[in-house]
C-alpha cells in the first residue's frame, strides 16, 4: 500500500540545530520509505518545507521508489518575489527536479497559503513537522492541527 507524508514547518532553524536536525529527519524517513510511504509533499516555502525537499531528492538516489510532489500556494513569480537569488536558485532547483507539482492559485491571495496547506493534509498519512509552538497561531501550527483533525499521526521534530 503507497501511503504519503506531507511536511510543515518554520522558515527559520537556528543554526546551530540544523545539522542533528537533518540527520533525525533523514532517520525518520529511512525508517517510513520501508513501511510503504514513498510519496512526499511539500509546499514550497523556505526554512523547513526547502530542507525536506532536498532530502527527498537526496533520498531518492539511494530509494528511486519514492517521489517529491510540490503543493504550491501561487506561481514562483509571486512566491518568490521577495527572496534572495540564492533562495530562488534552491526554488528552481527543487521544482526542476520534482516528480510532480500543483499550484493552489496562481496568483497570491490571502488564503494561498491555507488553502495550500489544507490541500497537503489533505494529501497525506502523515505529517512531519518542524513546529516550536503547536497551539500557536503560525500557518505550520494551524496546519499541524488540520491533521490531527484528520486523524493522521504528527511527527514533530523540535527538540
């Protein structure tokens, strides 16, 4: 049974925490590829959602099962608008190298980003989080809740 894992978290990791970060998020998917979970959802955002990304994609040379699928809120030209040219090339590299990708809207508006969000719960068996405050009001708290309504198991990975 192909099952799938979407992903959400914050823009900003302290750095210092990024690399025994890295390595438990690559942990937790060496032990999910096994049990049939071989599709993978991000949104596109910087922080958490670019990390998870490019590890699928690391991944994928060593299990050439699975696949990353990209739920964006809006085109790259308004995702992206205010990003550096370093943040943008990792964009393009991601949306270059994904097996699959669907735009929520393709203009920004004010609900892109939660209807993006909805739509990658929506998508997933589980949720892997990178959430520092759960019963905040932040867009990765709020998706976090949307599947623990669903029913799916959260895997957060803050220490």
């Amino acid at each position: 049974m192909v099952r799938s894992i979407c992903f959400t978290g914050h823009r900003h990791i302290v750095r210092t925490e990024l690399p025994a970060l890295l390595k438990e998020l690559r942990r937790v998917l060496e032990t999910a590829i096994p049990q049939g979970f071989v599709d993978f959802y991000a949104g596109g955002a910087l922080g958490w959602d670019t990390y998870c990304a490019q590890t699928v994609l690391d991944l994928r040379e060593e299990y050439p099962c699975i696949a990353l699928h990209l739920v964006l809120p809006c085109s790259r030209g308004e995702q992206t608008a205010r990003w550096t040219e370093a943040q943008k090339a990792a964009y393009d590299c991601i949306f270059r190298e994904a097996d699959s990708c669907e735009f929520v809207s393709e203009e920004y508006t004010k609900s892109c980003m939660r209807l993006r969000n909805q739509r990658l719960v929506e998508l997933a068996d589980c949720c892997i989080c990178y959430c520092s405050d759960p019963a905040g009001r932040s867009g990765t708290a709020q998706t976090v809740r949307m599947a623990k309504q669903k029913g799916i198991p959260v895997i957060n990975l803050v220490k």
